[in-house]
C-alpha cells in the first residue's frame, strides 16, 4: 500500500489486493475534498480463453474452461454444457439434472464457506487474515474449514476432485455416484447445516457500514427454486428472458477514465450479479426455514448494503447445504448417466449462477462440433462498474478516516463481491496500459 | 504473524503468474492442517490468505503460473534473488498450462480475437514454464496439483530431504486401485501410460480416458502411444489436441502433438 496526504490531494493505492482470487489492485484519488478518481484495475494477464477454444472440440468445453478459475471450475462446467447442449439441440432432466444441482450446491458450500470465514470475515474484526482471527475465535475459523471440507467432500464424491472435477461430460457425467457414496456424506452434511446456521448468527453481529446502494440486480430465476444451476435471467426492472436472449443484451465497453471494458445492458446501465441480486429476486422461494433465518439475521426481501453480502452468502451457505440433503433423499443413480450431446452446426448459449453471480457462455459450433467462436461473460467484469460505484461512495462517506483505515475499507468494499479475478481476464487492458 | 516458542519457522511465500488460482487454493484446500501449518511456518506473502506481507528474503518461495508478460518475467526474476529455494506448484508453472496454446498460434491474431484494443494487450508470444527463465529446486505437477503431494512437499522442505513423489505413469495408479484398464478393455483412448501419476488415477475411475493434467512421466513413449490412439480410429488433428492440453509446453507432448498436426505450425 502507498499513499500521501495533505490538505487538498490524497491518493490511495493498493498494489496486489489481498484475499481475492486473482491479481488486482485499486486506485483512489481524492481532490480537494471531492472523489476524483476510483479504479479498479485487474493484471491479471490475458490467458486469451475465447480464442484458445477455437478449434477444439464440443466436448472438451467443460474440462478446458474449468481452467478459467480454480474457485469455481463447475460453473463454468455448467455453463458450457448448457450452452454446448442447447447448440445440440439437447435437454438434461431429471436425476441428471439433480446431481449436477448437487455438484454446484458443493462447489458454493466450499467457496461461500471459504469467502466468509477465510476471506472477508478477518476486514470486519479487524485482522490480516485468517491466521490472525483464529488467535481470537479459533472455533469461528475451525467452523469454516469444516464447512469448506464437506464442500470438497461432495465436490469429490460427485465430481470426482475438488478442484477441477473430472466426472463431468456434456450431457451429464461420466459415472452416476451410488446412493451409499451420496448417503455416507449425511453425517457432514447435517453438521454442515447446524455449522452454516451458526454461522448466519456469527456475521450478523458484524458491524457493518450504513451504506445502501441503488443496484440494478440480475440474476437467474424461474422453475420455482432459488437459482443455482439454471434459469431464465431477471431483473429488478422487470426483464425475464432466455438466456440466449439476454447475453447479446450485455454489452463489453470502454469507460474512458479508465480504459477497462466494462459490461453494461444495452451498453448502457451498469448492473449487479451475485448473492445480492439472486437474493433480491428469489428470497420468496427459499424455504420457510432458511428465511426465518435471514430475517434473524436483519435481512428483509431486498438487501442492498454491499457489506451484507455476507450474511447473504451465509444464508445460501445454509441454503446450499439444505439443499444438498434434499437432493440426496431423492436420489437415484441415473442410468445412463449422460444423454449423448451429437454436434451439429448452430450456437448455444448457456448460463449458471457462480458463487460470485452469473456467469454466460456462448460457443457457435460446426458440423463436426469443431468451435468456431466463443464468448465468456464472468461475474467480475459484469460487477465491476457496481465495486467502483461502491468505492466511490465509501470514500465519500470515509474522508475524515486517515489513509489506512481508508484504504482498509476500501479493499474490503472490493472483497464483499468476492471477486473472481482469473476470470475477469477481459478487463485487465486496465492496468496493462496504465503501468505502460 | 504466526510464531511458536521454539524451532525453526522457515519463512514461506506463495506468488501467481498467468493462472486459474486452483493450485493455491490447495493449500487453502488443506482444511486439517492449515491452521497448524501456519503455526510451524512464518506465511510471509500469500496475497490470497493475507493482507499482511512480509519483505524476502523467503526460505522458500511457491510459484504459481507460467510467464506471459516481460513484466512478469522481470518480478520471477526478483523472486528468485530472495529465496532460498523455488518450488513451482502446478501445470502452468511446470510446462504453460493451458494458455501455452498460443505457442501454436499467432498471439497477434489471438489478441485481436478476444480484445477489442489490442494495442493496450502486452504479452509475449508464448506461455513458458517457470524453469525456463530462472532456477527450479523442485517442481510440483498438476492441473490441480494433489494437497497430499503439496504437504509432502512442505513437510520435505521443512525436514530439509527430498520430497517423496512419485515419477512413474497413470497405470501404476490405476494398478492399485484395481481399475480395469480403459483403454485396453474399453477401447477408450487414454493418456495414462505416459501421463506421471499423482492424481489417483481418478479418471479411468469414473470410466474416462486420463487427459494429461501430470504431464509426460518419467521415460513415457508417446509416440507408441500416438500410433495406438491412430490404430483405434482417432483422426490425426484429434490426436494433436488429446496431447495438446494443460502441458501442452512439456517437450514430450509438444513433440507428439506435431507429429500429428495437419498444419505442421510452428
């Protein structure tokens, strides 16, 4: 961190922010007393996904953008094998469906888990890390590993490895899990959700600032449960369309101050996506259990402090981990385990709900189900007008503090999104011109 | 940040280059021991844990990714005059990982593709291996890497030996666990027999072909293997893109994905 203050000008920078996944860094300028400048700028460096996938075949889709990032691998599994299978003309249903919902319920168990205990929750009591916390609340961070660990657990039973699963192909898996390997997670499931309700009461007590932010929110919904693994995409201005139908309506620009591309709808209103969001527009339809919960916790339908996104998390925390025990009392094996997913030409376009909000692919395909084109919208590059309209806004309301505990606030501000970084390889133009 | 009474607490750092994130979090990844862990080691710099940072020099120094940027190469160059030893964790770091793709492709035109001002994309031409540019003690592979072997590795490091990892293929693995073999009963093209183990052999375990996260093992015959992935139906350009994956980098797969590539580039 560097910064230098006097009266009229205070410049705050962090170079390498923590406790993200990725490479980042922010940039505050204040001028007499006015915001002159925030960015967030990413170097993480261009991997240059949309391009390496030309070329490659249909089928390795899941399996090379899992690559994209090590926190969410099954969302873009996910992803990609619902845009490849609606391109093939293909629908997964049934028992099939379920257990991938329960591969995602893993994949947001361990990484709400790990976000909440290990990642954001030492800004709120005043720690480096993890490390620290656990000198004072060794059981909150003891909590979270467990929580984490069934996370893997499942992610493995079902997916075959914790990061990067092996298990999953287009049209379904490669082998459909017994229900003796689903039912020996019970236990740890069980103590998972009397963990993750705890966990709800922990964060609740955390201070947070009073900061309310009028976001546009988007997010998948429809089929009547809180979205994980597919849905249509709504909005709180009242959209509900297809997701082939909404991903042209993101458009990537150029925001002048910053040279970052960042994603507008009609290229032209900024948007939120993630916990926030989906929570704003499903809170209805989580079950009358884990609302009681939320409204414990101080959340009312709609929760619009970007610092509660915690306890949001923390409640889909406990959702995921319910969710999961519902969907392994209902299981069985399918038999096959996988619909076959034939190339033909055509495009597809496929949307999941990463732990950290949506996250679109969209692949055109030939005959031989070669890749001619393809598109990935993560989550961060969607957020990422929201965390500087957020950054804004905090040091606004945070001029008196002095420059760490500023600059403090302002990475944690960037930390409530949970941002994906590794993923968010479209912006990093950002920094690469800057440091030019 | 973390200390104990007495003993050696070596002073561990974990640094990124172009990557997922997936080999670090492995560490995070070690539920059990990582609050122990961080009581026997001083944890210097790991952006992904901490905020808090600690100057070099390191005692040993995780490296993550492989080099896209001069940028990068000028920091992994700073990283080694501070530590002691260098170990690099994963596929990106020991062979280029995915992004290395591009050293069969023209970077320009990939650039062109993804960004709409490539102007402002600095990058090199290829995605190289850590060990390319400066001194490796030891490399750790994987696409991930396994957290057993990681704790192996630190647990080497801190009893100052050799980490015991194994250098042989897939199929000893599946030997163990008593996996039909999928390629010799099931006629399902396989990497395994020239992949290092590591892994457990997982995906021949869910009835899949191996796809190379490893890398080439010790003393692999690709091409014998090339020939019989031919001799079972696969078309040469599949071939290519089957050794053509996470390492593609490694001279072993580099070498057999060409002598199947239509367009001979390169």
């Amino acid at each position: 961190m560097t910064h230098s203050a006097s009266d009229s000008e205070r410049l705050l920078e962090v170079h390498g922010l923590a406790r993200v996944e990725g490479e980042g860094a922010l940039r505050v300028v204040v001028r007499g007393g006015q915001v002159a400048e925030v960015a967030l700028s990413i170097f993480e460096p261009p991997r240059f996904f949309e391009a390496l996938l030309r070329g490659r075949r249909h089928d390795e889709a899941p399996d090379i953008t899992a690559r994209v990032c090590g926190i969410c691998p099954v969302a873009y599994q996910t992803s990609a094998c619902a845009a490849m299978e609606q391109a093939c003309g293909v629908r997964v249903e049934g028992q099939i469906a379920a257990l991938r919902r329960l591969l995602y319920c893993a994949e947001w168990i361990q990484s709400h888990a790990l976000h909440i205990h290990l990642l954001h929750a030492p800004d709120f009591l005043g720690c480096q890390d993890a490390v620290g916390l656990a000198q004072f609340d060794r059981a909150a961070v003891e909590r979270g590993l467990r929580l984490k660990r069934t996370g893997n657990l499942l992610m493995e039973t079902v997916g075959g490895r914790a990061i990067h699963p092996v298990n999953v192909r287009l049209g379904g898996f490669h082998r459909a899990p017994g229900r003796a390997e689903l039912e020996a997670l019970r236990p740890h499931l069980e103590q998972a959700v009397e963990d993750a309700a705890a966990t709800i009461s922990w964060v609740a007590k955390f201070d947070f600032p009073d900061v309310e932010q009028d976001y546009l929110f988007v997010s998948l919904v429809g089929d009547g449960r809180y979205p994980i693994e597919s849905g249509r995409v709504g909005t709180s201005h009242g959209w509900d369309l297809a997701v082939e139908e909404f991903e042209p309506l993101v458009i990537e620009d150029h925001v002048e101050r910053s040279t970052a591309l960042h994603a507008r709808l009609e290229g032209r209103d900024p948007y939120l996506t993630g916990p926030l969001a989906r929570y704003a527009l499903n809170s209805e339809r989580l079950p009358e259990e884990v609302r009681r919960a939320a409204g414990a916790a101080g959340l009312g339908a709609v929760c619009r402090n970007p610092f509660q996104s915690i306890v949001v998390r923390a409640v889909e925390l406990l959702y995921a981990c319910q969710e999961a025990l519902r969907l392994i009392d209902g299981y069985q094996p399918p038999d096959p385990p996988a619909v076959e997913v034939s190339a033909r030409a055509g495009a597809g376009t496929g949307g999941s709900e990463a732990p950290r909000g949506l996250l679109l692919h969209r692949y055109e395909i030939d005959a031989e189900g070669i890749i001619r084109a393809a598109r990935l919208v993560p989550p961060t590059s969607q957020n990422q007008l929201s965390i500087e309209a957020d950054l804004r806004r905090v040091v606004e309301d945070g001029l008196q503090l002095p420059d760490p505990e500023l600059t403090w606030r302002c990475e944690q501000a960037v930390r409530n999104y949970d941002p994906c970084i590794s993923c968010a390889a479209h912006f990093l133009e950002v920094s690469v011109e800057r440091l030019a | 940040m973390n200390s104990m009474s007495t003993g050696f607490h070596p002073t561990i750092a974990v640094f990124k280059f172009a990557s997922c994130d997936g080999c670090q979090l492995s560490l995070l990844d070690c539920e059990d021991e990582l609050l122990a862990l961080a009581g026997a080691v001083r944890i210097a710099n790991f952006q992904e844990m901490s905020r808090a940072t600690i100057e070099g020099p390191y005692d040993i120094a995780f490296v993550e990714g492989s080099i896209t940027t001069s940028a990068d190469l000028e920091r992994l160059e700073r990283i080694r005059a501070t530590s002691t030893a260098l170990i690099t964790i994963g596929a990106c770091a020991t062979a280029g990982g995915i992004q290395a793709l591009r050293n069969f492709a023209d970077v320009q035109e990939y650039t062109a593709a993804v960004y709409p001002r490539p102007e402002f994309i600095r990058t090199l031409a290829t995605s190289t291996p850590i060990a390319e540019h400066v001194r490796v003690d030891f490399e750790l592979r994987g696409c991930p890497i396994n957290r057993h072997q990681l704790l192996e590795v630190i647990t080497a490091a801190l009893a100052g030996r050799r980490p015991a990892v194994p250098h042989h293929s897939v199929c000893a693995e599946c030997k163990q666990r008593g996996t039909t073999c999928v390629l010799v009963a099931g006629g399902t093209p396989c990497l395994g027999p020239v992949t290092q183990a590591g892994c457990g052999a997982i995906c021949p375990a869910v009835g899949r072909g191996c796809y190379g996260c490893y890398g080439p093992a010790e003393a692999a015959n690709p091409r014998a293997l090339g020939d019989r992935l031919l001799a079972g139906g696969m078309a040469p350009a599949d071939v290519t893109r089957w050794f053509r994956t996470f390492n593609s980098a490694a001279p072993a797969f580099s070498k057999e994905s060409l002598r199947h590539d239509p367009q001979r580039q390169r």
